[in-house]
C-alpha cells in the first residue's frame, strides 16, 4: 500500500513537471520570454509576469504599486505603508528580521528586495526567486522601474516616471524667482547627517533650484560638523519633525540666517516618508520642498 | 587591588599620574578649540565675528562639554565597578541605558503622534526625557532588588530590567518605525551640540557626585575585602551603596541626556587608571573622571579632525582609541585584574 502510495506521488509530480513547462510555453506564446538582471548580477528568466509578489522595501512596493500590480503584492516589508491598500497586507518584518518562514508560506512567484538585505541567500535556498534593486539616485529610480516593468511585463513603464518628471518640472517652475538659488541644509538626522547633492534628494533639490550647503565629494549623506553649518550660513533649513528638538537652540546657531529669521520647514512623518523615498514618490517629495519654499520667500517678503 | 598588590610593576605615583591627566586635558582643550570644520586652524585673533562665534559658541563648550561628559562616564564606572567588585561593570548598568533609551523612544512616538503634542513633554525635550528615563530605569532595578541589599541581587535585577525595558524600547519603535534614525542617533551619541547651559549642567552634576563617590572612597577600599569583613570593620554598607547609587545614576543619567550613549569610556577608564598606578580608591575614582574626560575629549577631536568637515561618530573613536590603548597595556604587563 505505502510504496504504491509514494510511487503514485511520484507518478504525479512527474506528469506535473512534464505539465508545467507545457504550460508555461502556452503563456509564453503570448508574451515574450523575459530575462531579468538584478544589482547583484544575478539573472531570472520570466516566461510569464510573477502573480504572487512579495516586496521588502518600500520604494519597490511603491513601484509596483505605481506600475499597476499592487493587487499581485502578497506581503510587504513593515515599512512599507502606502499605498493605503498595502497597511492590510501581512507585513513581513525588516531588513534585520525578516520573516522567512511567513514569505515562504505565501508562496510568492517573486521577492523583491534590496541588495544589503540579508535574507536573500536564504530565500533563495528555499527554492524563491529573489530579485535584488536598489535605488539611491534618480538614474537609479528609472532603471528599477525599467526592471520592475520588464518583470510584470508592463508595456509603458517609463509613463511613471515622466510622471515624476512633471511633476518636479512642475514644482520647479513654481518657485518664486527670489527663491531661486537659496542655500538650503537639509538635516537628515540630529547627529547631524546632511542630504548632500549626489543623494536623490539633492538631486530634487538642484532640481527646484536652490544651492545645497553640502558639496558633492563630500558623498551622499555626509555626518557633519555643527560647525560648517554655521560657515556655511544656509538661508533655509528643512527638517523632519523628528529632528527639530531643540534646533533653535543649538549652541552658535543663532548666527545662521535661517535661524535668525526662523526660515525653517519642518516635514512631518507622511512628509518625510515621502522625502525619503527614491521611488515613484519623488514627484511629490519635490512638491513637498517647493511648498515650503514657497511659503518662507512669501513670510519672509511680509517680514519685510 | 590594593597598592599592596603587584609591587613589582612599575607604578606612576597617583598625584603625578592626575597631574599628567590634567595637563594632557589642558592641551587637548587648546587643541580642541584650534580643529573646526576647516581642518586644523587657530585664529585667537577675534576679528572675524563668526569665527569668534564658532570658537566661543560651538568649539570651546563643545570641547570642556566632551570632557565633561566623559569625566562623567568615567567616574560613574569607576563607581559601578568598586561597589559591585566587578571590572566587567559600566556606566550602562543598572537599567539606565536601556531606561534612558525607553525615555527617548517614548517621547519621540509621542511628540509626532498627537499633532499637539503634549506641552510639558516638549518642553521637557529629548534630553530631559533620557535624563527622567536613567532615573527611572535606576529606579526600576532597585525596587526589582527590594533596596542595595544584595550586591549580586542588584546586578541582575539592572540586567533583567535592562532586558525588559530594551524589548519595550523596541516593541515601540516597532508600531513607529520612523523614529527610527533619531533614536539611533541616540544610541550612537554625539558631542556635536553641546552649550554652554550643558557645561554648567554637567559640572555642577561632576563636582557633586565627585564629592559623594570621594566620600565613600574608604568604604569602597573596604569593600575591596569582600562584603563581611567591610561591615565588621564598620562600614554602613546599605547607606554607602545608597548614596554611591544616586551619584552613579546623575552621573550617568547627565551625560547620557547630553551625549546619547557614548560608548566604551566608562568601561575602559578605571581600567586604563588601575594599570597605570595602584591606588587607593580615592585617587581611582579621581583619576577615571580625569581619564575619562581625556579620552572623551581626545576621541572628540580625532572625530572632527579626520575626514572635516565631516565627522566621525565619536562612539567609534573612543573604542578604537580606549579600546586599542588597553590591549597594549595588557600586552606589556602581566594584567593584575580588577581593583
């Protein structure tokens, strides 16, 4: 009886292995056959778009979310929070505890993540395809999207970043001139880390114009001295709400004119999730710094 | 250890060790005020407004204040490691990390999760939220001890609630995962934005714990004989450990609120001391605040001057630069162990 058993089981699987490719070609003779190169070099064929996908960092779940595919996502990682519909998803922990265990169980075609993620060897020797993109420039964030829509066989990938395109377009022509050109330090964190002009979002803020106090040597998101920003005396701050204990009183500070004449914008948490993201968001995240530049040139035209 | 213990290593005299300290701090200040963002650059001359405003506003007090801070981290391990006989105990101990670490995320899930906030907690600030939370952490573990009775008692009950209070740490910046990057600026620490209002803070808070730990130094030496032997010589264990607990925890608790968790230096400053010159427990805890300043404020100035105008986090130096000066201590002599 139980040999019977296994070697009917294997009968099965046998006629499933068999059954599968022929399958897979009937789908492939609808769609071409797709090869996906990852930013750790690693290929993956695709005969057909991945139904079940899991995402472990936000600015991928919101690039397939902006590409169309968000009712495929099975799982996302507990940072990911928009779109609205992703908060119902299980959330499958962060980049330190990942829970394999529940990826597995869902049974995803394809886990999207990002390359200093340390679960992707193990995933992979559960028998997931794993896909690894990671975005830290706007180069960056059309290529992912490139690579996204070629994996679920997108036809028009690249409308969404036109989109982004506009969008900064559209905040950088919103700009009054006289703020045009102002010196901005954006404090990523209180230590105080800086966004310098090679990060994404210096590139959005060359984009709407203004100068970052931060020069492109020095990297992306440069741990800095109090007291360079004090030389280099930026007209406006721009902070998270997170961050802003304290700024008005930090010591010399006084000095520096967006201080002097409280310039400062202070993003809350939507906000700064939005600023923090290199993803399909970043049309938005310029909108976000055209606002608040908008609003300081005018208070500070009323102060005069 | 006493300064009977291990005649044949070649000893500093205790006062002319502290006066080396003092003088290598001396320096180090000088120093200090001469290496900005600009590399290493000392303009006394005071024409410039700006540049006597980053010197008097941000170089000087950030320089006295990163000594300050380790003066205090130094002193409170030395405190720690004679009440509990143990060299493995820092500053951390107790609760007060992970308490100080609770107060931070508390206040930051609570400040960006109500739009108003609530006044007297922003008022209070990060800083008096990690000042409240080593109190309470302190706190915690003595009541979890039923009281400094049992020294052994005590030290698991601070690890237990050190456990407890980090799991609730991370349980909220598990529901507020944007609170993320600011609560690990915390831990890392950063003598970046210390004032003048800090200075007067941490050396008044110095002076005071100074003046209690130095107080009960006779008693710590008795101790050093084991806990039976200390009260038959007639040591009031229970108020020595009391008071020798509250100058530990201001102690720790002030430099933790103006610095974040600095790592490493009140570990490795007695240790440092106790190689260096068998004293008594007098001159130890003297020396450690002064060691500890020293390689506070040493590691400070490599932070800045290394890669400006950017920054290292200043937690790195000081465990590379304690860190590796010990082992080499340790490499030279035979290490006797613990005081």
């Amino acid at each position: 009886m139980k040999p019977r058993f296994v070697s009917s089981l294997v009968a099965a699987s046998l006629l499933a292995l068999m059954l599968g490719p022929v399958h897979a070609q009937a789908q492939a003779q609808s769609s071409a056959k797709v090869e996906i190169k990852d930013d750790l070099g690693h290929t993956t064929q695709w005969s057909r778009p991945p139904q079940r996908i899991v995402t472990l960092l936000p600015s991928l779940t919101e690039t397939v979310c902006a590409l169309g595919a968000c009712e495929r996502l099975v799982g996302v990682d507990r940072y990911s929070n928009f779109p609205e519909a992703v908060n119902k998803l299980p959330k499958l922990g962060g980049l330190d505890d990942t829970q394999v265990e529940t990826i597995v169980s869902l049974r995803p075609d394809v886990v999207l993540l990002a390359p200093s993620s340390r679960v992707t060897d193990r995933l992979r020797s559960l028998g997931l395809t794993v896909v690894t993109l990671e975005a830290k420039s706007y180069a960056d964030v059309q290529r992912v999207l490139d690579k996204i829509g070629a994996l679920l066989q997108v036809r028009d990938a690249q409308a969404v970043w036109r989109r982004i395109e506009a969008l900064v377009g559209a905040a950088a022509q919103s700009i009054p001139p006289q703020a045009r050109g102002a010196l901005v330090y954006y404090e990523v964190d209180r230590s105080p880390y800086a966004a310098g002009p090679v990060s994404f979002m210096g590139e959005t803020m060359a984009r709407l114009g203004v100068k970052n106090i931060i020069t492109p040597e020095m990297g992306p998101f440069p741990k800095i001295s109090p007291e360079y920003v004090v030389r280099a005396a930026p007209q406006l701050i721009m902070i998270g709400k997170r961050n802003a204990d304290g700024l008005f009183q930090r010591p010399g500070w006084d000095r520096i004119p967006a201080i002097r004449e409280q310039r400062v914008c202070v993003f809350d948490a939507q906000q700064s999730d939005v600023l923090a993201r290199p993803g399909p968001r970043m049309g938005e995240a310029a909108q976000i710094m055209a606002q608040c530049l908008r609003e300081q040139s005018s208070s500070s035209k009323k102060a005069r | 250890m006493s300064r009977a213990a291990a005649p044949h290593a070649p000893s500093w005299s205790a006062w002319r060790l502290l006066a080396g300290l003092l003088l290598a701090s001396g320096l180090a200040l000088a120093l200090g005020v001469a290496v900005g963002s600009t590399g290493f650059a000392l303009d006394w001359s005071g024409t410039d407004p700006m540049q006597a405003q980053i010197l008097w506003q941000i170089r000087l007090p950030r320089s006295a204040g990163a000594w300050l801070a380790g003066a205090l981290l130094g002193l409170a391990g030395a405190i720690t490691q004679g009440l509990f006989r143990n060299p493995l105990a820092d500053p951390y101990l107790l609760g007060s990390a992970a308490g100080a670490r609770l107060g931070v995320a508390l206040s930051l899930a609570v400040l960006g999760g109500t739009p108003m906030g609530m006044q007297w907690l922003e008022r209070l600030g990060l800083t008096g939220a990690a000042f409240l939370g080593t109190l309470a952490g302190v706190s915690l573990a003595l009541t979890m001890a039923k009281g400094v009775e049992h020294t052994l008692r005590l030290l698991l009950a601070g690890v237990v609630v050190g456990v407890v209070l980090g799991a609730v740490t991370d349980l909220i910046t598990l529901a507020q995962p944007d609170i993320l990057r600011t609560m690990q600026a915390f831990v890392l620490g950063t003598t970046s934005f210390l004032g003048w209002p800090s200075i007067v803070l941490m050396g008044g808070v110095l002076l005071l714990s100074l003046a209690v730990a130095l107080g009960a130094s006779e008693a710590l030496d008795a101790l050093t004989l084991g806990e039976a032997t200390a009260e038959s010589l007639g040591v009031r264990l229970g108020l020595v450990r009391a008071l020798l607990i509250i100058a530990f925890a201001l102690a720790t608790g002030t430099a933790v609120a103006q610095t974040g968790m600095i790592a490493f230096v009140g570990l490795v400053a007695p240790h440092l001391v106790r190689n260096l010159c068998h004293g008594s427990h007098r001159q130890l805890l003297l020396l450690s605040a002064c060691a500890g300043g020293l390689l506070l404020l040493a590691a400070d100035i490599l932070s800045r001057w290394l890669m400006a105008p950017q920054e290292l986090p200043v937690g790195v130096i000081t465990a590379i630069l304690g860190g590796g000066y010990l082992l080499r201590l340790m490499h030279k002599r035979k290490y006797g162990g613990r005081a």
